[in-house]
C-alpha cells in the first residue's frame, strides 16, 4: 500500500477524478485544460500503480468499476484537503499586489461592475481582476474564484459573508415599443402587451404568479435563460421585462412603466473564503464592492 502510494502522485488523482465526474475522457479534458491522450496515460497510470481497474470502457464513455467508485469519496477528501492547504497558503499572502477573482451574474458582470473595477484599477494599479460572469455557483474552496457577488446567501461551509443590499426591480419596456403599442396605466393593461421571458429557468413565471398574475411560459413572446441577452431584447423593443432599477433607469433607450407596481428587491451576498478575507488585495476589492454596490440600493 505504502508503494502504491509513492506512486500515485497528484496529477494521477486530479486525473481519475475528473473522469469519473464527467464520465469521459473528453469531458475530464475540457475540466483540466489537458488532452484526451494524457489523461488516458494518466488513468492508466493510477491503475498500474493502485494495482486496481478503476473504469470500465463502453461506446458512450468510461464508467466506474466498483473499486473506483468505492475511491471516490477518498479522492475527493484528497481534493478538499489540497484546496484547503492552498487557501491556507494563500491566506498568509500580506501583499497588495496580485490578481483576485470576482464571479458574479451576467447581468451584473455586464452593466454594474465594470465602472466598479475600472476605477478600481485607476486607484489599486497593482491589483488585476479576473471577472468570471456566471449564473452558476463557483466553487470558491477551490479558487475558482476569490469573491463571489450573488444574488443569494451562499451556503459554503468556512466562509464569510456579507449582505450588502437590496436592488430595486422594475418593469421596463423601449421607448419605440410604447410608442407604438401604447404606455400601461395598469397591470392588466400591461399583461395585454408582449412580454420577455426566461426560456427554461421559471423565475419570472414563479414572480409573477406570486403576484397574482397567472402566466405560463407561453404568455411570452420572447424567451431566453441568458440575461444580458433578456435586457438586450427588451432595449431593442421586443417587449416589456424585469431589470434593476440601477440598470433600467440608466438606459435612455427604455422607460420604466407601472412605477408603482410594488415588485420584491433583490439581496445581494458578497462571499469569500474566511482564509483569504483578509488578504490586503482581496480585502481592497470587497471594501471596494460592498461601497459601490450599497451606493445602487
């Protein structure tokens, strides 16, 4: 065992796990950056030296053997434990200068935090930002990224989190489609125009339900489950939808109609791992997302 184990070095492991989570060589290529022959050469190589077949070839892919599956959970605490070691060594990292990663929703990578980190440039030119705009939940054990900006409580273990605001919503429609189809004074005046929607996700419909209004995915027009692309049909006329007031009110291409239809706020959640708070350059960005984004609510 001690012998097998001298032998299976990291990569092996990071090897064996990518395929078993995705179930092909193709996928585990795309998850590690690498190619599909390396990793075969890597998996190969965990076997040779466990003394064990961890995957069973088939046409669509690879599959676990029951000794592969029965390591998985083993690989994955492997994994866990070197994040865990790395945010520990990052946490100790006292300099300003460096790169932080900021994840937060496509909507909100596009039009609220690219004034933020431009300034932030101008006034910490030592810190480099990577922006990962993504409405899925980054895992920040693993560093894919350093603050997260959601619109929800993260539920990570070991991290510290912060609510920063609500964001005012609204109902925004372009100039020209009102022109042409006539400016809603009520609710059901504005059911009885076109609408975009979300495509797969049921936010909106959920939304609108609660508010009493009994809409299927069918009563829109328009749908799409990418927000920029939402926003950007609703600017060019498609239709009435939902946006920030932050965003909507500074769009001169639409107008907000129903302004006193009471519509929920949207909370918005910094979070980072407790290991990398206070490191000087993640601590300037989060002083510098918390101010900007309070300032919207």
């Amino acid at each position: 065992m001690n012998d097998a184990f001298s032998k299976l070095d990291w990569s092996l492991v990071q090897a064996y796990l990518a395929v078993a989570e995705t179930g092909s060589l193709s996928g585990a290529a795309k998850v590690l950056g690498s190619s599909q022959p390396t990793l075969g050469r890597q998996v190969r190589a965990a076997e040779a030296a466990l003394g064990a077949e961890l995957f069973r070839r088939h046409a669509k892919g690879l599959e676990l053997t029951e000794t592969g599956r029965a390591m998985l959970p083993a690989a994955q605490a492997m994994r866990e434990g070197a994040a865990r070691m790395a945010l520990i060594a990052a946490g100790g990292d006292r300099g300003l200068e460096g790169t932080v990663r900021i994840t937060a929703s496509v909507v909100v990578s596009h039009f609220l935090l690219p004034p933020v980190l431009a300034r932030l440039r101008r006034e910490a030119p030592g810190i480099r930002i990577d922006l990962v705009a993504s409405d899925s939940s980054e895992n920040l054990l693993f560093r894919e990224a350093d603050i997260a900006v959601r619109m929800y409580r993260p539920d990570q273990l070991d991290m510290v989190t912060r609510h920063v605001c609500d964001l005012r919503l609204g109902v925004y429609a372009a100039r020209d489609y009102l022109d042409r189809a006539g400016r809603p004074e009520t609710p059901e005046a504005a059911l009885a125009l076109d609408w975009v929607g979300y495509d797969r996700n049921e936010l909106m419909i959920r939304g609108m339900q609660a508010a009493g209004f009994p809409v299927s995915r069918d009563f829109f027009a328009l749908r799409t489950d990418d927000q920029a692309a939402h926003w950007n049909l609703v600017r060019a006329g498609g239709g009435l939808g939902v946006m920030q007031q932050a965003i909507g009110d500074a769009e001169p291409l639409v107008e907000r109609v129903l302004p006193d239809l009471a519509l929920p706020r949207l909370p918005v959640w910094l979070t980072a791992h407790e290991a990398l708070r206070q490191v000087p350059r993640v601590a300037r960005v989060w002083n510098a997302l918390t101010a900007a984004l309070a300032a919207l609510s």
